[in-house]
C-alpha cells in the first residue's frame, strides 16, 4: 500500500488559505496511502506539527504569515532531517524554486497540478526521490542553460577533497536539470545501467544521501 512499512505516508499539510488547507485534506486524505495527521496556518504551526505528529512528508506553500515556507523548511529540516518537504504554491519564479530546494525541500509543485500528480508527489517525496512540476522544470532547464559550467564548478566542494570525472560532471548538471535517469541515458547516449554506476559513485564520492542532495548541490551558485 506504501513505500513505509505497509502503512499510510503521514502527511503534515501548511496553508493560510483556509479553503485551500481544507480542501487539499479532504482531498489527499481520502487516499489509502495517505494519512493527514495535521494541518497548520502558518510556518510556525507547521514546524511544531512536524515535531508532534511525526510526519513522513510535509506540503508546504511558500507564502504564510508568521513564518514563511522556505524558513519552515529550513527548521524543520534541521530538527526532523527525515522528513521530506514538499512546496505547493502558486510561485514558479526562480528565486522562490530556487530558495526552496536550497533549504532543503525535495520536491517543488506549483497549485495547478491536480490531484494525482499532488498524489504522485507526495508518495515519491516519501521515497526520498525528487519530484518536479513540469513548469518547474523547464525553469530550472533554462536556468543551468545560462549558467550551464557555474553551476556545478562554482557551488563548492560537497565533501573535502571531493572530485567528479567529466561525465560525472554532466549527470550531475542534468540531475540538477531535473532528469531522471532514462531521461539522462537518452541525452548522453549510454545506457540506463552506466548512469546509475556514474550516479553511485558521485553519490559516494560526494557524500549525497537523497537525489534532492544531488539537484540542490547542482543548482548552488
């Protein structure tokens, strides 16, 4: 039924859109692999609920009062580092992406997507996998497109002494692009099995636990 356990991914929602918060409950809860165990105003509320109700996934907007998204994330990352972050907000501009997945969100949605890719998302952030809205992503694309060699070289060791091959160097840049790993044996021409080697041995080398690890580092600048 899930990926914890054989029970349900428990889910902490944050909205101040009363409307919003409700319906996205009654909605996400009505899932079998689902179980809203909280539902906060504000940032603030959110940080506490995920220290109380012990949630595997947390959906956050970006814009609340008290305290806002990308501050929540950073809080409640530092105190519950298993807990996955998941924005759903109406901002798709690159500081706020961009901000998100810096302070520690794994996935980014924006509130068009509809009920199965919010579904999809939250079961995948559960998996500790990244997942991107599509509009998203082809910001993030354009993005790495103009700061294409910054955008790895220039973020800063991920360990010490840590050093990437060439190719791992470009799986790496199309990781924080956003590709999955078909996606990145088709634009590289190798198969699926040399990318998952290539994607290991970064992860070992640079220490990263979660794909999120890999596409934040990617995109620090």
């Amino acid at each position: 039924m899930t990926v914890h356990a054989g029970r349900p991914i428990r889910l902490v929602l944050a909205d101040d859109q009363a409307t919003v918060r409700d319906a996205l409950a009654v909605m996400l809860d009505l899932d079998d692999d689902v179980d809203v165990v909280g539902a906060a105003a504000n940032g603030a509320e959110a940080v506490e609920l995920a220290g109380s109700r012990s949630p595997d996934v947390v959906l956050l907007d970006l814009n609340m009062p008290v305290l806002g998204g990308v501050a929540a994330t950073e809080r409640i990352r530092a105190a519950h580092p298993g807990v996955a972050i998941l924005i759903l907000t109406t901002f798709d501009d690159d500081e706020s992406i961009l901000s998100a997945l810096r302070a520690g969100a794994v996935g980014y949605l924006t509130k068009d997507a509809n009920r199965e890719a919010i579904m999809q998302a939250v079961r995948t952030a559960a998996a500790g996998q990244t997942v991107l809205d599509p509009a998203v992503q082809l910001r993030l694309v354009a993005l790495a497109t103009r700061n294409t060699a910054p955008a790895v070289r220039d973020a800063g060791p991920a360990a010490p002494g840590v050093s990437f091959t060439t190719r791992e160097q470009e799986i790496l840049e199309l990781i924080g692009q956003g590709l999955r790993n078909g996606e990145i044996a088709e634009h590289l021409v190798i198969s699926e099995a040399t990318v998952k080697t290539h994607i290991n041995n970064l992860f070992a080398k640079a220490g990263f636990r979660t794909r999120a690890d890999a596409v934040r580092y990617a995109l620090r600048g």
